[in-house]
C-alpha cells in the first residue's frame, strides 16, 4: 500500500510485456499505468489505463482521504465519483452530478449510516457546467394550412427547447437566453381571395365531403367547391 504524499502526478505501477512465440513472432503485448495526482487536501485524482491488443481502456476517479473515526462514532464518511461533469442535464449549461457515498470502517468494511457523523456527511449531489448541455431550439416543419384561400388559414410547427447532446428535452426558461427569441409556432398561411370563377377541389375526399352532407360549411365549400356545386348548387 502506498502513503499518498505527493504533491504532483506520480506513477505508483506500469507494466509492460511483450508474448513472442517460439518462431520470435509478436503475438500479443499488455500494458498497464496507474498515476496518482493530489488535487487538494483531502482529494486524489486516480487515473488507470491498460493496453492490449484487443483495444484500450481508461477510467478516472477521485480518492477521499479521511480522518479516522472519532467517538463514538466507528466509521467514517466516504464520497466518490467521477470529477467530470457528465450527469443529467437540468439546464442551459448546467448538470446533476452525482456521488456515490459509503460509511466505512477503518478497516474498510462497509457500515449504516448511523456509524458515521451525521453533521460531516458529504454531499450526494451539486450542480456543474458543462457545454455538454447547451441548449437550442428544435424546430419542425410547418403542417398543411387549414385553407386554401380566405382569412381563416392557418398552421402550425413544434418548436422545443433541446439540450445538443441528444434528444433530451429541456423547460422553454432554459432556451431563454437565445437571441432571438422562441420561434414561432403558429401562423396565417393562405390569406388570399377566393376567387368565385375558380371553383375547383383542393382535397383528394371532396367527393366524400358531399356524399356525408358536410357541404353546408364554408370551409368544406372552399376546400372542395367542385364537388359541393357539381348539381349547380350549394346544399345548406
């Protein structure tokens, strides 16, 4: 075991071999580091990686240092987690990051909770910053209008506050801060005469808008004004 002293990155292990076979081929090599950093008083930074040839991997992590228990306590509180801010987004820029926290003996023996001082418990969660969660507006495509000419028309999109990273998404007040504001989800669309002489169907079921009796609407005698004047005319 070693006493964590230092004051900079120091490489406690590192290994690295090489397998040949009996012809003096390469048939396989592994390499493993552990460095050590101290970032504060009672805090190391852990970071692990090992090398084969099947790929790589490396974690981080941060070590707590405690005090040993005082009575009449008999545990100690410990806090980890990962020192990047990589939690649930819960706003523009801003993250949940969580820690995992243990009541160990001083002989590293997991205890309840009433072993340890409540007043020195660490935190289990605090917010951080990260790009990660940027925010903007996502924004759909326009539907169909609801006319084809006179001033009724109208249609619709969604626009949603997103966090980037994924398909996440966010309260409209975290999307504030963008300029300029919310799009719009709603607008005229169609506002043009209806020309009497232009009498013709814009829809694919005007044939059954007249066969159900739903001629006697103005919107269904624009939209489908052939179909509804096919006998010379209108039904009301």
């Amino acid at each position: 075991m070693h006493h964590l002293t230092t004051q900079t990155a120091n490489t406690y292990w590192s290994t690295k071999h090489q397998f040949v076979n009996t012809n003096g081929k390469l048939v396989g090599r592994v390499q493993s580091v552990l460095t050590v950093k101290k970032a504060d008083i009672n805090e190391f930074q852990i970071s692990c990686k090992g090398v084969n040839d099947a790929g790589k991997v490396s974690s981080k992590l941060i070590l707590h240092v405690h005090d040993s228990p005082k009575k009449p306590y008999t545990g100690v509180w410990v806090s980890s987690g990962s020192d990047k801010c990589e939690g649930e987004c819960i706003g523009a820029r801003k993250a949940l990051q969580i820690f995992k926290i243990t009541c160990l003996s001083y002989g590293n023996q997991a205890l309840s909770f009433d072993n340890c001082d409540p007043n020195t418990r660490p935190v289990e969660n605090k917010h951080c910053h990260t790009k990660r969660c940027d925010t903007s507006w996502g924004i759909g495509p326009w539907g169909k209008c609801s006319s084809a000419c006179g001033t009724d028309g109208f249609h619709k999109r969604a626009v949603k506050c997103m966090y980037k990273h994924g398909a996440e998404v966010a309260k409209d007040k975290e999307c504030s801060h963008i300029m300029p504001r919310k799009p719009k989800s709603y607008e005229t669309c169609n506002r043009i005469p209806c020309v009497k002489d232009k009498c013709i169907d814009y829809q694919s079921y005007c044939g059954m808008v007249k066969s159900l009796g739903y001629c006697k609407t103005e919107w269904s005698r624009q939209q489908c004004c052939a179909s509804c004047t096919q006998s010379s005319e209108v039904r009301i």
